[in-house]
C-alpha cells in the first residue's frame, strides 16, 4: 500500500452573491456578516474527494481550511458535510480587512501547522480559481510562494499518478491547451470545469457533525496582530463606490424593427 | 517621474493590450520592459517608439517550467531597474505572476486595474463589476494588472528614441514548478481576441446553438464572438469563447448580449463594458437591468436586421 495522502482544501465564506453585496466602513470592506462557501470552492473539494475516493485508502485524509470570522464556521461545515474529514479555522478579530499578501501568509502557516497537528506532511493543497467575494486569483500562487511549493494554476482536469509522487493536469489558456505535470508536495487551483460537485446526503450532514474542527488565532500560527489584517496589508482601500446604474437604459420591444433601432443606436453611438 | 517595468508574455509583435500597458507607463515617467525570450527586431522598434530604455530579456531560453520562470526574470528586472510599478495585463497567466512576484517583491498587488494615476491610485472595479473601488499600495513598489481596454491609445505618437538597450538575467531559479509536458493549440479566429476586442457579440442559450447571426455582426462590427457558460456548456462553441467569472473578463466599448439572461456570474465578465446592448425575447431578463439599450424581442429576427441595415448604411 501507498503512503496516506494528506490533502488541504482552501474554502473561503463569502456572502452570496444572489444577495445585494456592499463594502462599507472605513476603510471599507465586504461585508461577511452572512455568507455560503465560495461556489467555487466546491469544485476543490469534490476535487481532492475524487482524488482520494480513487486510491481508495482508508487513512487518506481531506481536510479544509479556512480563514474568516465565526461565520466561516459554515464553509467548513459545508465542505465536512461533503465528505472532508476535518476542518481547520483560522479566526481572529485581527484578520479583518487582511489583503491577498497576508491571506496567503496565515493559510501558509496554517498549512504548516496542519502538517504538525496531523503528524503527516501536507501532499496537496487545492484551492478553488477564484474567491467570488476578492476574485482576484492571487492566494494560490502567493502561497506555493511563500510554501515553496510547485503551483499550477487553473486545472480543469487533474489526476495523481499511481505511487502519488506526482500529478498530472490540464490547463486552458486563451489559445492553447496546455498538459502540466508536478511533482507533489504541489498547489494546485482548479476550474469550474473540472468536475460537478455533489450534494450532501443526510447520512453526510449527520456525520459532518462528529467531525473534528480546530480554531486557531493569529497568535497560535506565530503572527502578531501588526502583521495580520489591515494593519498588516500591502495595499488599502481608500474609496468604494457602487457602479451607478445605467439609468439611460432603453427598452424597445421589437414590432419588426428591433433590428433597424439598433442599428441606429449603433450609428448615434459611434460605434459603428 | 516614476519608473515602471512592463511585464510582456511576448518577444515577438504588440498586441493592443500590450500597448495599453506601454503607454501608461510611459505616462508615468521611464519606462523598462521584460519578455520572455530573445526580442524580435520589430519588437525592439516597437518598444522604441514608446520610449522605452532597457529591455530585460532572460540569458537562456526559459524552458518549459510554468509561471515560475517568468517571474524569476520579472523579479530580476524588477530589482535592476529599482521600478515603483510593475504593470502587467489582466488575463489569468498574468495575474499569477503578478500574485508571486508581490511575494518575492514584499509588494501589494492590485488586479483588475482599470485606471492608474500618477501618484500609482488604482481604480479597480471589484464584486463582479458591481462596485468601483481606489485603491493603493502600502509598500515600495506596486504591482498592477491592468484589464484590458483600459488606456486610450489614440492620443499616443510614437516616440523618436533610439533603440533600448537590452540586459540579460540568468534566472535559474531553485523554486519546484510544474512542468508543460504537452501543448494543444486552439483553432485560430481571424477576428479579434476576445479580451482585447472592441466589440464583443456574444450568445447564450438562447441562439439554440445557432451563432451565424451573431457572427455576421460581429463581422459588420469587426468585433469577436464570445458566449455565455450555458452556450459552452452545451458544446456549442469552445470554453475559450466563455464569458464571465469562471471565463473571460471583457471590457469592450460595445458589447451585444444576445439570448443571455444575464445572471451575476455572467455580469463579472462584461459589467465594464462602455455600452451594453441586449437581445432577449423575456422582458423580465435580468440583462436588461444593465442594459444601454434593449430589446425584446427573438433574435433570429432582430441580428439578421440590424445587420443588415447596418450593410445599407455603410453602401
Ligand atoms: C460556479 C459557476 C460559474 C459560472 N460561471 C459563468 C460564466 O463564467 N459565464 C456565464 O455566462 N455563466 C456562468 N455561470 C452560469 C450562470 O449562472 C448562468 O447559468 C448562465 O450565464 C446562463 O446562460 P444563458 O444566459 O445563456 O442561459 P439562460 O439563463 O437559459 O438564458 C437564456 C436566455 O435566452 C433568452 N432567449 C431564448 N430564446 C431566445 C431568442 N430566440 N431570442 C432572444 N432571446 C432568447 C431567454 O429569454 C433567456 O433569458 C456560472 C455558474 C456557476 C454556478
Ligand atoms: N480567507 C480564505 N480562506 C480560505 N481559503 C481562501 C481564502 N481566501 C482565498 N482562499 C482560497 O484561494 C482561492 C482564490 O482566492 P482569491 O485569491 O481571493 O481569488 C479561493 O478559491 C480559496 O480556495
């Protein structure tokens, strides 16, 4: 038999965005107060589930990881209700307002302590394309940086060879389609098109509530607040506003010359 | 004057966007530049016209190690030209090298840059194009990905400067990377591509899978087709066509939604446009709430119209 493999998954709590999403205060920030597990995050976790369902080695271990304030709790407990056999949070007042730089420095240490704290080194760690709160796709490569590990970016397909030493993937670039291998330990960011996440069964969500869940705080990962959260940030917000609606907007309803009308808004735009 | 290094993923011709990237910095004061491989002549000539000094290039060809080369190199100019910004595009290979270079640089990193003024104030449009924020880096240096069709490029006359000078860097770098082991290339379009076109026509489930009309104006418009994640998902048209948040960004002056309800992932992708234009058949479509100008109606009737129409007014 193989070596058990450990994988991370990244879930961030986010607020949904079928909701109204604002950013307020000063400096302002989203407001987390409610949220889901990032959508995209799902794709990781079904992900590093399937990876691990294919060797089919009882002490292979899928744990999530997040960094959020209590509310967080939800992501993790989605992702253990989806079959990841433990969660870790990382939680402190102090992270608020912490940009990509220092999200990627707690969950880099977070990392780090989930491989003491399990007594195994960490093999993977996955993590979704994109947070639909930041978007801004940088923590996966910020922390293959900062872990030292090799990264792909934007797997839309992703397999382990038999022994797990290394990976296999796929990755779609605007004009090409590119295969990608990696030698493990490796971050790795997936699509949406990697897979479709499955749903938790009630026998899942029932035995999500036995699962393990560690809280830690900055200071327990060996951060001082200074170095965390707005405080601790390379870059600071120093306006937001909303987009203003476009309260131009023409409706037409096409009685046979829909085509004709946009045309000439074409014309009268100069766009044309 | 500010220094800036332009990050290019090319060494052989400009694209659009990489002029963007040039003549903003360029706006800003001197100007450095890094490709990836040894610069074409043309290219040299091209980046003299945007008065561009030193051209950082790596000492050998980089290999087939991703990301991580080229943000080794970019680091090593970085360091060289003692840069306050480094500007890259705004397409997801670029926005991970700019992710590891803030690290290495110890520099906040700021993506999806709309605008960027001259005390390196950056508008970024944030939640899926629904807010607009500015915002700055803390640290010495900043690291900006620009959207594309971001800078105005028709104030801009070639500069009279000699050639840049050109360094090379031996950038081994120790740091594991993956490796491409195999390459695939897309079909290519002879329209525009799409992150950087002008106009972009693009269709939803509601083409049924017939794009010809949509096509035919984005021909009439010179623009490039893209599509919602429905429309690729029903094997209609390639992943690369896909618009939105797990797609392409686009920031056209013009985009034509055809058949697309519009909902929020969709919106992420195409919220910057300049214009919005839509087609749908359900007044109720949520598109129409950002919409500059819509139509009701079915738009296998609607797109053959109004290109032809639009046939009548140019003859
Ligand atoms: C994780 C995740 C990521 C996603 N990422 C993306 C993304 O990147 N991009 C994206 O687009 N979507 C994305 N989606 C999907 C998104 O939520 C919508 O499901 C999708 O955009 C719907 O595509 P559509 O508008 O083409 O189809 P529909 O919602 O089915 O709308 C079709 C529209 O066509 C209209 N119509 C039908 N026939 C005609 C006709 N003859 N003439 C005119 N109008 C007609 C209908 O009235 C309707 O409004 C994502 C979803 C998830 C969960
Ligand atoms: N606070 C967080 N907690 C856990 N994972 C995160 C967090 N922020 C980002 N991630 C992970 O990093 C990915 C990219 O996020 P981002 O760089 O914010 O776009 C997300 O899909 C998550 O998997």
């Amino acid at each position: 038999m193989t070596q058990p493999l450990t994988v991370v998954v990244l879930v961030k709590h986010v607020p949904d965005a079928k909701e109204e999403r604002v950013l307020a205060g000063d400096p302002p920030v989203v407001d987390r107060s409610s949220g889901i597990l990032s959508e995209l995050d799902e794709y990781a976790v079904e992900a590093a589930l399937q990876l691990t369902e294919a060797r089919d080695n009882a002490e292979d271990r899928v744990l999530a990881l997040t960094m959020g304030p209590a509310g967080a709790a939800g992501a993790l407990k989605r992702a253990l209700q989806l079959g990841a056999h433990g969660g870790f949070h990382v939680l402190d007042d102090a992270l608020a307002g912490s940009d990509a730089w220092v999200t990627a420095r707690v969950l880099a240490a977070a990392v780090e302590r989930i491989a003491r704290h399990a007594g195994a080194p960490v093999d993977l760690v996955l993590t979704g394309m994109a947070s639909t709160d930041g978007e801004t796709s940088l923590v996966p490569g910020q922390l293959a940086e900062r872990l030292g590990l090799a990264q792909v970016g934007l797997a839309s397909s992703l397999a382990l060879d038999d022994d797990a030493a290394s990976l296999t993937a796929t990755r779609d670039t605007e004009t090409e389609v590119l295969e990608v291998v990696a030698e493990l330990p490796a971050v790795v960011s997936v699509t949406d098109r990697i897979n479709t996440p499955r749903y938790p069964n009630f026998k899942a969500i029932m035995a999500a509530k036995k699962k393990p869940v560690q809280t830690w705080s900055a200071a327990d990962l060996g951060l001082d607040a200074e170095a965390v959260g707005f405080a601790g940030s390379l870059t600071e917000v120093l306006e937001a506003v909303p987009r203003p609606p476009r309260s131009a907007g023409r409706i037409v309803v096409d009685e046979g010359e829909g085509g004709i009308r946009l045309a000439e808004f074409l014309v009268a735009e100069k766009l044309v | 004057m500010t220094t800036a290094l332009v990050v290019l993923d090319t060494a052989e011709g400009l694209r659009r966007s990489d002029r963007e990237l040039l003549v903003l910095a360029g706006g800003l004061g001197g100007t450095h530049v890094v490709v990836p491989g040894a610069p074409a002549e043309a290219l040299l000539d091209e980046l003299a016209g945007h008065a561009v000094g030193t051209v950082h290039v790596p000492a050998e060809e980089p290999g087939e190690g991703l990301t991580v080369p080229a943000v080794a190199l970019a680091e090593a100019a970085a360091r060289d030209s003692g840069a306050r910004v480094v500007l890259l595009g705004g397409t997801p290979e670029a926005k991970e090298v700019a992710g590891r270079l803030g690290v290495r640089l110890g520099a906040g990193v700021i993506t999806d840059v709309v605008a960027l003024d001259a005390d390196l104030v950056a508008t970024k449009s944030v939640l899926a194009g629904g807010w607009t924020t500015r915002c700055r880096a803390r640290s010495a240096v900043l690291v900006a990905a620009l959207r594309a069709n971001s800078v105005d490029l028709s104030g801009h006359v070639p500069a009279a400067a000699g050639r840049p000078r050109v360094r090379a860097h031996a950038v081994a770098d120790p740091a594991p990377a993956a490796r491409v082991v195999g390459r695939r290339a897309l079909p290519a379009s002879d329209r525009p591509p799409l992150a950087e076109a002008r106009v972009v026509v693009a269709g939803g489930r509601g083409t049924g899978g017939d794009f010809g009309p949509l096509e035919e104006l984005a021909d009439v418009l010179g623009g490039a087709v893209g599509a919602s994640r429905a429309a690729v998902d029903a094997g209609w048209i390639g992943h690369e066509a896909q618009i939105g948040q797990t797609g392409r960004t686009v920031s056209p002056q013009l985009y034509v939604s055809c058949g697309i309800s519009g909902a929020i992932q969709q919106r992420a992708g195409m919220q910057t446009a300049r214009v919005i234009v839509a087609v749908n058949k359900d007044e109720q479509a949520p598109v129409f709430e950002i919409a500059d100008l819509g139509i009701v109606g079915d738009l296998r009737k609607v797109l053959p119209q109004a290109v032809e129409h639009l046939r009548k007014l140019r003859s």
